[in-house]
C-alpha cells in the first residue's frame, strides 16, 4: 500500500464523524482519489502534501470524464474534509464555482418511490430486517437509521427522536407520529427491540447490515432507498391536498401562488423529517 493511501486510510479510521456509511464512504473516495493521483502522475505524495495542483488536476481529470455535478461535489466534500485533517483548509476553495464545476440537478426523470407489498416481506425470513424495512417505509428512514433505530427510547409520544449516532451527518432530527398505522408499528417494533435496537444481542452493526442485505436481495427487494420516496410523496399529499409532480399532480407552472406557498412549506417539512438542510433535495423524490 502506498504512503498516502496508509495515511488516509487512517486518518479515516481515527475519525467518527458521520454515520457508519458516511465513514466508509468517506474511506473508499479517498482510496480513490489516491489512486487517481498517483495515475496523473503525482508520486510519493503524503497526506499532508495536499496542494491546489493536486486538487485541480483532479477536478480538471473529473470534468474530463462527463461526471455528474452531484458525484463530483461529493467528492469535493471528501478532499475537504481532508484538508481539514491535515490542517491545510485554504488549498480547497470553499465554493465550487471556482473550478467550474456546474450546479447539481435534483429533478429527476421520474418517480423512484417503492412500496413495500405483503408477499414480499414474507419472503424476508429475519424478523429484525422485516421490522427495519415497515420502519423505513412508515417514517421513512434511512437503512442505517432503520437498523440502529432503538423504539424505545426515540418513542416520544407523538415524534421519534433519532440520535445523531444513528443519521448521516450525524444530524439528529424529529419525525412526527401522525397515524395509528405509525404507533402500531412502533408498538411491535419495542417489543421485538425490548430496550435495545433492531440489532439483535450478540450482534454489531456491520454483521446486521450484511444481513439485512442478504435477506432483502434473497427476497427479491433491491433499491429499499425507494421506500423513503414512497414516505414522502405521500407526506406531500397529506400536508398539500394534492399528489406531488413525480405521484402524477402538477408542476409547479401549474400551482396558484396561494398554492406555491403551500408547496414551499410541505418541502421544508418533508426535507427535514428525511433529514436533509435543502428544499432542492425534495425535487428528487417529489419532482418539481
């Protein structure tokens, strides 16, 4: 393994910022992106050679391939956070623009939303996948948040409170408990969990998440990220009176400015519940 490669991989290691995902995410970008330096031909680099050369060679090889605006921008995220680490903020500029990299797109072609039918889930065999799965649907949950979820203790009458251990970013956030669909669930979910989490005893986390993918892909059920678009076009609907864009209704060109304002408050509801900053990021799974 190469220096740089070594270095980063522990400063990852060291580091518990962010959900379990976000870090290993995090790890395998930066894998990466010492790979890709070592092919432009930078050698022997260590983790506190990071220059503004390096970082824009590597943007300026990223525009080349055609990628994304969002792939890329995670990966500025990523360089940034090394920066940080190694004391050297000022060699990645702050924004984005500054090397050209063009705004993210968040209207996608169309719905990804996903339901979760019956005769699916009774394939799933592990009850403690079965239960993550309704829970994602229900509050529309991340996996990871899903799997860590403890009942008890987010049940707090009428919202769940997820700990920042749990999300990613390590944001914590509120979701309501508006239905008694939600609190026969939650109900179910507690006595499976007792005091604890949807990891059953004996178990850590990542043994959990290689389960919950074993039994989901032998049930036939992939892309469960869908479940959270399910979560909020119908959230939308509850809060405006119509369906979202991507659930058939209509675009904003259509709306009333009465109507506007009403669509602009259900996206900062729905945003926050999914836990996101952005109204923007609620043209993915609502359209616009």
């Amino acid at each position: 393994m190469r220096d740089l490669n070594y270095q980063l991989k522990m400063l990852c290691k060291h580091s518990h910022e962010g959900s379990f995902e976000t870090r290993v995410g995090r790890e395998r970008q930066l894998s990466a992106i010492a790979n890709q330096l070592h092919e432009l031909g930078f050698r022997q680099l260590k983790a506190t050679s990071l220059k503004q050369k390096h970082v824009q060679a590597l943007v300026n090889h990223w525009l080349g391939q055609d990628l994304s605006p969002g792939t890329i921008k995670n990966r500025m995220s990523c360089l940034r956070w090394w920066a940080e680490k190694v004391n050297r903020p000022n060699v990645v500029a702050r924004s984005n623009e500054t090397y050209g990299i063009p705004d993210r797109q968040f209207v996608t072609p169309g719905s990804k939303a996903k339901e979760l039918e019956a005769t699916q889930l009774a394939r799933v065999r592990d009850e403690n996948v079965r239960m993550s799965l309704r829970l994602q649907r229900a509050f529309g949950l991340r996996r990871e948040e899903a799997i860590k979820l403890q009942p008890r203790w987010a049940d707090r009458g009428d919202h769940l409170q997820l700990k920042a251990s749990w999300t990613k970013g390590g944001r914590e956030r509120t979701v309501p408990i508006r239905t008694e669909a939600q609190r026969a669930l939650l109900e179910q979910a507690k006595q499976l969990a007792g005091t604890g989490s949807l990891i059953p005893r004996g178990r850590s986390y990542i043994e959990q998440l290689r389960i919950y993918e074993r039994h989901t892909a032998n049930a036939g059920l992939s892309k469960m990220h869908g479940l959270r678009h399910a979560y909020a076009q119908q959230r939308y609907l509850e809060i405006t009176g119509w369906p979202s864009p991507h659930a058939g209704g209509p675009g904003k060109e259509a709306l009333t400015s009465v109507q506007r304002q009403i669509d602009l408050r259900a996206r900062l509801a729905i945003s926050r519940e999914l836990g996101h900053v952005r109204e923007q990021i609620t043209a993915v799974y609502l359209g616009r």
